[in-house]
C-alpha cells in the first residue's frame, strides 16, 4: 500500500493555474474558518474542511475519481463547494445546485474569478451555519 500524500504533495501534482487556485483558495479557508480542520480525500487531490461537520471542499477540475479516471466534471478551474449550501443565502446565485439537495458549488475558471471578498463572506456564512451545529453540553 502506498504511503499517504499530503496535501502540498497533491497540489504539487496539479496543473499550474490550479495550485495556484487552490493555494489562495486555501489562505481564505484558513483566515475564515481557523478552527476547521483540513482533510485530504484520500490522497486524490481533494481538500475537506471540517469543525463540527464537513463545511466546504476544494476540488480541482483535473481530479478524477475512481479506477476509470474520468474526469468528475467538464468545467476548468477549481471548485469550492458547500456541504451546507442549501443552508447559505446565495442572494447573488452564485452558489449552484446542479440538482442536488444540500451541497452547493462556486465554480472558479481562473485565479482573477476568485473575488476575495465573496469567498470571504461565503466561508463566514458557512462556518456560522457549521456553529449552528455545535453539540451542546451538558450542565452539571
């Protein structure tokens, strides 16, 4: 069995204009959610955000899933989604659903598409949706 990558591994492993993505897109996780803890899946070159649920991922568009290698999607760029989207305002429509239920997606095509200041209050969001489910404890 193949030792574990780490996380710098994997985006090294990336094509340019992606590690690129995903190391900013990495900086604004970390200053928006500190107490997030970040994940690998699997050493495939997705990157999981958890606290007290899974919160958001970071997928590169070249990452593909599975024995077959196909790609996961048809789009370029990098993927920031939300494991709770269908919990977060989206007033501007931003954040897409494609059909599913819960998990919304910002797409980014390019290292420009990526506005600070709506990633910033996106990530805010969804860690104030992720406290909401903080366990409560118990008093004595």
């Amino acid at each position: 069995m193949p030792a574990a990558r780490t996380i710098e591994e994997m985006i090294i492993e990336l094509p340019k204009e992606e590690q690129v993505m995903v190391k900013r897109l990495r900086a604004l996780v970390a200053e928006c959610l500190p107490a997030a803890t970040e994940k690998a899946y699997y050493g495939e070159g997705v990157i999981f955000y958890t606290h007290n649920r899974l919160i958001c991922y970071i997928w590169p568009a070249s990452v593909t899933l599975g024995s077959k290698k196909k790609p996961v999607t048809k789009r370029t760029g990098v993927a920031l989604g939300f494991n709770q989207g269908y919990l977060m305002s989206n007033e501007d429509g931003a954040l897409l659903s494609e059909g599913r239920k819960q998990v919304y997606v910002l797409y980014l095509d390019s290292l420009k598409a990526i506005r600070d200041d709506q990633v910033r209050a996106l990530l805010f969001e969804a860690g104030m949706i992720d406290d909401s489910f903080q366990k409560k404890k118990k008093r004595k």
